[in-house]
C-alpha cells in the first residue's frame, strides 16, 4: 500500500493491483486533470515518490480524478479518503438532541 497526504485527503494506492493495470488511468488522469504528481516508478507503479513531502503539498489540487479513473478503466486500486475534522463529535452530538 502506498499512502500520499495531501493539505486535506489522503491517497491510498494497491499497489499490488497496478502491477498488472495495463491503462495506468491513475497517471493519466493526474497528469491531464490535476499537475501530474502521480508518475510511474521502476516498476510502472505510480508513485509521487520523486517529490518531497512539502512539494505534495505545494502542488496536489486535490481533484479526485486519480480515484475515479482507476474505478473506471484501471483495477479500483486507488482510494481517497477526505476526513474532516470535528465530524464524528458533531454526527453524536446531533443524534442525541
């Protein structure tokens, strides 16, 4: 599994599933939607390796068209999640009144 943070989402990539994706519409996607931080390594997984952490930051849009582009036409191996701070005290809070 390989994990990119972003200023507010994290990116989890199977890598174990690209090793096989014959598209890479993760790569694609990142490159014509977003400033192409995804790139493949070695092994044509993708990978932001190449880029410190601060330029992650500096540079992901945090446009989502990875995730759905590999849902689409790549294997499902990319997933976002996008938490949001203070959520689950507010949800109980709100179930109680």
């Amino acid at each position: 599994m390989y994990i990119i943070k972003e200023k507010s989402i994290i990116i989890s990539i199977d890598t174990k599933k690209c090793v096989t994706c014959a598209s890479k519409a993760c790569i694609a996607a990142c490159r014509k939607y977003a400033r192409g931080i995804l790139a493949p390594d070695s092994q044509g997984v993708p990978s932001a390796a190449y880029l410190s952490g601060e330029e992650i930051l500096r540079l992901g849009t945090e446009c989502l068209a990875c995730e759905y582009a590999c849902r689409a036409w790549g294997r499902g191996a990319v997933k976002i999640d996008a938490p949001i701070e203070g959520l689950a005290g507010y949800l109980s809070k709100r179930a109680r009144v």
